[in-house]
C-alpha cells in the first residue's frame, strides 16, 4: 500500500490539513506529523539548537496516524523521515495551505518549505494551497483528480508539485491549467504601518495588499482568472 505523509505551516487542527489527509486516505495509509501551531511564513526555517517534542494526537480522519512537534513546517519533515515513520513514504504532501502560495510569495511559505525539505530528502512532494477567503467548492471538486494526476509524475532533482486553487465558486471556475511557471511579478505591494509609539519606541504593522497583474501562463495569471494553477517549483537552495 502506498504510503503518504502529510505536514503544513497552518498546524496540526486547521481545517485544511484534515480535508487533505481525507483525500489522501483514497491513495494509501496516512501519517500526519505538522506543527502544535500556526507557523506560517516561517519558510525553510529549521531547529538546531533546541530540542523538538513530538507527541501523538487524536486525528478527526480515522485511521490516519497523527503526531503533533514543537518545531517548524520543515522540521516536521525531517523528524517524521528520520525518526517518527517506520518507513519511506512514497509521497509527501504539504497543505492545504490558507492562502496562495505563488509568486513571490512561495519563498515565504512554511508550506512550500517543508515541501521543498522533502524533496531535497528525495521524497516526490505535493504543496497545496488555495485562497483565503471565498468558497472552498474548487479545492473539493477537483484535489482528488488532480492528486491522482500528479501523485506518480515525475519531478527532477528538488522539484514539487505546487497547486493552488481559486475561491471562486464552481461556476466561476474556469478549469485547470496544468504546466503554470512561477510569476514574476509582484504579488503584493505596500510596507508599515504605525500602530504605536511609545517615546522614542515605534510599533509597526505589515500593511500589503494583493497587487494581481500578471503575464499569461503563470501561476498568479491563472488564479486571476478563476483557473487551478498546477505547476513545477525548483528549490535552488
């Protein structure tokens, strides 16, 4: 039986990681190891110097074995390939990420970092992600088709899978695009805000918004125009 393990950057309870491992359950036996909380935007950060808990959790999807850590999205890769799992999973998936992850923004992501983890361990790995707010009717019609197209293609050295699904409704969504290439472009605009000060000590708050213009083909490109963007990402690091 084919064996998958699942992580992400949201935590162990999000809503996302349970409707992923539900559809990974139809492809073979699921081990979930992901953080105790929310750690998104933490990218390709690692633990060295500390020491990371793990500790096994109930799991809302039966017979998914379900270990929560302490550490980062990455690190959850690297203790579940060499210390938590009994074996060499056949496939590692990474979401379903709150949020894109396209752009400028995948070098951000705790979701795309501990994919990009896995695949540096040689494991085939699958990033998941979908837009924050909206519907999520796209993700539920088409992740298992898509999953099932992409869980045996091939990927070259530190490659992943990366999808991200619109929040339009089914009858906005125009499809899938296959083959989208990372945008160029910017993804958001802005800088900080002034939230406090406090003598000569200055609070600030990130303060972007979305900039979605984008060149034909690309991941941005395709969610823009209410497509599921599925593409290749090379990790260069």
């Amino acid at each position: 039986m084919r064996k998958i393990l699942i992580t992400n950057d949201d935590g162990i309870d999000s809503d996302g990681i349970r409707r992923l491992a539900e559809t990974a359950v139809k492809f073979g036996e699921v081990w979930v190891v992901a953080p105790c909380r929310q750690h998104s935007a933490m990218s390709h950060s690692a633990t060295f110097w500390t020491p990371i808990d793990v500790w096994p959790v109930d799991f809302p999807v039966e017979g998914v074995h379900a270990f929560a850590t302490s550490g980062t999205p990455s690190d959850c890769v690297c203790v579940a390939l060499n210390a938590v799992l009994p074996f060499r999973p056949d496939n590692v998936f990474c979401g379903i990420n709150e949020g894109y992850n396209i752009a400028s923004s995948i070098q951000y992501s705790g979701t795309c970092g501990a994919a990009f983890e896995a695949s540096n361990q040689g494991c085939h790995t699958i990033a998941f992600s979908e837009y924050h707010e909206g519907t999520h009717e796209v993700t539920g019609k088409y992740i298992e088709e898509i999953t099932s197209v992409l869980i045996d293609k091939p990927l070259g050295t530190n490659e992943i899978w990366n999808i991200n699904f619109p929040g339009c409704t089914l009858e906005e969504c125009r499809g899938v695009k296959y083959d989208c290439s990372v945008s160029q472009d910017q993804f958001f605009t802005g800088g900080y805000k002034v939230v406090k000060k406090d003598g000569d000590k200055v609070t600030y708050m990130i303060d972007y918004v979305p900039e979605w213009n984008a060149a034909e083909g690309t991941d941005l490109r395709a969610v823009i125009d209410n497509y599921v963007a599925v593409g290749k990402v090379k990790n260069y690091s």
